[in-house]
C-alpha cells in the first residue's frame, strides 16, 4: 500500500518536469531549424555571394550580433594580459601582434620553446624583445628574433617578471600554423561597402590589373585553419599587385560598425566557383577609419596633405617637414617601416610645434606600394590633396629672370589651381638627382644646404593626386597612380618646379639606403639582376663597399638655388641658425 502510495507521488512530481524537457526539446530544434530555413533563403540579410557555414556553430551567436568579434586563439593562461592573437615570420625578424596596448618603456621577452612532441620534453629559452611599438588603436606589436633550428615559431610573450625557464608550451598552441612572410594576407580596411585587402603570395604580374573573378574573399569569427564558425564567402571587385577588394557581407555593409575585427582571407577559385587553393594564411582583421570620416565631415578637407614610408630617418624628418609646411603642406601622414632611431620623439616634438604629424606602423618589409594604396584610402576623407614624396626630397620653384622667388604655401597654391579641375587628378614634377657633391660626412645644415652638386639629366618624377579620383584598384608604381577613367595628369615645367632628391648622400648615410629598398618590385642592391635600372646606383655593384672617388660622384652641374632660397627665407637673423638646426630633431 505504501509502495502504490510512493509511486503515485513520484508520478505527480516527475510528470511536470518529462513535459517541460519535451516542449523545451521540441521547442530548440524546431527554431534551430527555421533558423537554418531563413539563413538559406533569398531574404536573409546576411545572404551575400555564397554563405558557407561551417558545421560547428557556436550557441551564443545571434544572427545580427551588434559586433563581430573573433573567439581569441588558443593560450597559456599565465599569459592572460599578454595575449597573443597572431605571429608572421618575417625574413629577418618574427613580428608578434599583441591585442592589448604595451608601454614601450617596460622589457619584454620572447619565450621559444622546441618543437613540440609529445614523447619527449620541451625545452624553453626567452630572450630580450627587439622593439614594441603601437599597432592600430588597441593593439601592440612585438618584434622577437627568429627562432633557432628546431624552435617553434610559436613565440609567447612575458613581461621580464614573468619570463622564466620552465614555462610550458600548451598543446593548443603547439599546434598553431605561423604563416611566412611570402603567404599571408596581412592588412584589411573598410572602404564603404567593400574590404579592401592587401595580400603577400598571390603574384600578381606588377604594375598591371588583375581578373578579379579569379579570387573570393572569406570573412569568418576565428582563424580560418579551425574548423569552426561562419565564414563569409564574396567575390572580389578588382585585383592589382597586392591589394584585392571584396564586397563585405550584406548585413555589415548595412552595419559598417560590424566590420570591426572581423578576419578575412583570399582565395583562388576557378570559373566552376571551386577553391583552386585553400585560403590564404590570414593576420589581417578589417578596420575603418570611419571615425575619422566622421570629425573630417565637421571641417573642411585640408588642400594638401604628404604622405612618405621610411625606415631608420629621424634625422632627415625635420628639416623635411618645417620645409614643406613653408611650401603648404598641411597634414603629414608617416608609415615607420620598423624604424629603431628614436622617430617617435622627433614627430612628438614636431606636433608640439603644431606641424599635425601622424605616424602609422607599417611592418610589412618590401610592401611600398601597397603602404601608398593604405595611405591613400586613410587620407581621402582629410585631404583635397595628397603627395606621394621620400625624406631626401624636397619641392623647388626656381627664380628666373623677371620673376621673384616664390614664397610662403607656394606648392599649395599650385595645387590649388587644380581641385575643382574637370580632367586633372594628379600633379607631376621632375626630379633631379644631387650627389655627395664633394663632402665626407653628413652636411649640419640639412641636406638642402649641403648637396649642391647633381646630374644634369633630370630621373624620375614625383607625383601628388586628388585620392577621391583614384582608380578603384588603388593602383601604383610608387612615383605616380592610376587614375579614374577620364582624368589624366598635368606635367608641371622645369621652369615652373622641380624636386631636388638628395638620393647619392655621403657614403654613411647612403650605405643604410643601400641595404634597404622598400618597393616591392625594385631589387635589392645586393642581387645581381637589372644593372642598368635608374633604381640602383651606377658602378656600385652589389657590395656595400665605399669607392674611391665615391664624393666626387655624380656631380656634373653645380646646383645651388635650393641652397640660396633655404638661407634667405629660414635662417635666423640675429644666429644664422635654420630651424633644424636649433630644434631637437
């Protein structure tokens, strides 16, 4: 009795709960499904190109999450506030990319660990960081040395309290794939309703445009080599060089503020829509710059803005920028190819003198063209217009007879005449290239002083372009870009300008150019191909070896206007002292 008792009382209590699991079961697969049913129709918003989904799909994505943001990679817990999201081997150096802000002041160790296998231990070493610097708003990069044979190139960071022998390596990291240099995509920025993506390994022929319906794009929530998340499949737009534009998924592109971290890759299909390679190894995470846009909307556009890439120039930067700010300039955007001489401080002490000077970190070596496609998407929304010149270049507008010497926001005013023209988008100047003209070490007034001695043959030209009316491939060779279809570019006379390049220094400051050529398709010095390039130095060879009479090179006219205009218009009266002189540049 009492049992049939029991039994009646363990029914009226478990009988709830059976229902409730059944219509909670019932209820889940049901909205699974029509979930599944909306992503596949026509009417979804997010149902661009082709959409992919990958069969493991995280629970707690909402189909239009309000940010986007990547599931952080494997890690040693003990490294919480040093976590890194992305390593690439470079070909002198492994760059880090950390996603927290590291002070540039504290030291920093890179922990190696052997390769890791299972049946034996894994030995452990740390050595000193090279550099810090800053990357993107919130995020930092770490420059570590290579590592030593038998080493895995998946290299953990420590603050100098933490490193020490005896750290772990997790087999979640052990098994992290770091791409090389030669295959990676490796930048991405938001550009309205596409990503425009820049791409080491696709080999694009130079100095052409590519077929684009060759290539898609793939955007997804973590590292595509997981098998995990969704993935975004679009076509790209245009392919030129290294920089492949895709349309962005349709619900970010009516969500710009989505893009925000997302990751993307590229890949090669055939005309069947079949991947002929696997993506692409990815570090690059779409940004915008549409905050920027944003404050730029609320002011007029600058007439002229400057934009160079350098590495190791701090001591040339001075004098570059207080000079062309005479001439007009008035925002400079400056991309730091891994520089270490103290760079940083010298554009701090030019924007305390409201010179408006913004450095961006560009690691990528060999990558100028793609660094001036980056630079001009950035600058687009603040300028009207945009010079594409080096450090050891300098604009000049000769005095000749019946003309005065022109002054003050000269080369803006050139440029002025130009910023509603119906046909020109893009300015060009000849060049003259200056040699040591007689000295042996480094001129104290400034190069523009110093070298007056050039060849009588003007090399080259430089160019400044209006970036809204720049082709969508974003196109260029360095000196100059291509334009949208209908403008053309203006040759500005010899008579009326001319840029003085100081490109054959005294033989210390032009060794460190020598082992250095940041273009993409220019050859190194040091390898014997195209001897009879403007891009190399005549009769130097391919060994950093001073010649004899390398002082008296290059030297068949003596040029001194530039010499005569810097001294009359900068130098102080009471000192004689010119600008550079006086400041610590």
């Amino acid at each position: 009795m009492m049992d049939s008792e029991q039994r009646r009382k363990r029914k009226r209590i478990n009988k709830p709960y059976a229902n409730f699991f059944s219509v909670k079961s019932l209820t889940v697969c049901l909205s699974f499904f029509f979930l599944l049913l909306f992503i596949s129709s026509d009417r979804s918003p997010i149902r661009t190109g082709s959409f992919r989904p990958v069969l493991s799909v995280p629970t707690s994505l909402s189909l239009l999450p309000t940010r986007l943001a990547l599931v952080r990679d494997s890690f040693d817990t003990r490294s919480l506030s040093l976590m890194v999201e992305d390593r690439v081997l470079l070909p002198d150096h492994l760059l880090l990319i950390v996603s927290s802000k590291l002070r540039n002041n504290e030291n920093f160790y890179c922990v190696y660990y052997s390769s890791f296998n299972s049946l034996s231990s894994v030995n452990v070493f740390v050595k000193p960081a090279l550099s810090v610097d800053e990357y993107r708003e919130d995020k930092s990069i770490v420059r570590c040395q290579l590592p030593p044979m038998n080493f895995s190139a998946v290299v953990d960071l420590r603050r100098t309290w933490e490193a020490k022998e005896g750290d772990g390596l997790s087999r979640g990291n052990a098994a992290v794939a770091v791409p090389s240099w030669d295959r990676v995509v490796y930048e991405a920025i938001l550009d309205f309703n596409t990503a425009v993506v820049f791409v080491k390994g696709l080999n694009l022929r130079p100095h052409r445009e590519s077929d684009p319906t060759q290539f898609r794009c793939r955007f997804g929530l973590t590292n595509f080599d997981k098998n995990e998340g969704f993935v975004f499949t679009t076509k790209a737009t245009a392919a030129a060089q290294e920089v492949i534009r895709c349309l962005m998924p349709r619900s970010v592109r009516r969500n710009p503020e989505k893009a925000q971290g997302i990751r993307v890759t590229v890949s090669r299909v055939d005309a069947g829509e079949d991947a002929i390679d696997g993506p692409l190894p990815s570090v690059a995470k779409v940004y915008s710059t549409n905050l920027q846009r944003q404050r730029s909307y609320s002011r007029k556009k600058y007439e002229l803005c400057a934009c160079t890439m350098l590495w190791n120039q701090a001591s040339f930067l001075g004098e570059w920028i207080v000079y062309h700010a005479w001439l007009g300039v008035e925002r400079w955007f400056i991309y730091d190819n891994n520089s270490d001489d103290g760079i940083q401080e010298v554009i701090d002490e030019l924007n305390l003198q409201n010179y408006n000077v913004s450095r961006y970190a560009w690691p990528w070596t060999k990558a100028q063209e793609a660094g001036f496609s980056h630079c001009a998407l950035r600058a687009r929304s603040e300028c009207k217009w945009l010079g594409f010149f080096d450090v050891d270049e300098f604009f000049y507008f000769p005095r000749h007879r019946g003309q005065d010497m022109q002054g003050q926001n000269s080369l803006r005013t050139l440029v002025a005449n130009y910023t509603n023209s119906p046909i020109y988008a893009e300015i060009r100047t000849i060049c003259h290239s200056f040699g040591p003209s007689g000295l042996t070490s480094a001129p104290s007034q400034g190069v523009t002083v110093g070298y007056t001695c050039r060849l009588q043959a003007p090399e080259r030209h430089k160019s400044i372009v209006r970036p809204e009316l720049l082709d969508v491939t974003l196109l260029n060779v360095v000196h100059h870009f291509r334009l949208q279809r209908g403008y053309r570019y203006l040759n500005v006379p010899e008579s009326t300008a001319v840029v003085n390049h100081y490109k054959y220094q005294v033989w210390d400051t032009f060794k460190a150019k020598f082992f250095r050529r940041v273009s993409t398709y220019v050859t190194n010095w040091q390898e014997d191909q195209n001897k009879g390039s403007k891009d190399r130095a005549p009769g130097l060879g391919t060994v950093a070896i001073e010649p004899p009479d390398w002082r008296l090179r290059f030297c068949e006219v003596w040029d001194t206007g530039l010499k005569d205009f810097v001294l009359a218009n900068f130098a102080d009266t009471a000192t004689g002292l010119l600008p550079w002189e006086r400041s610590p540049f």
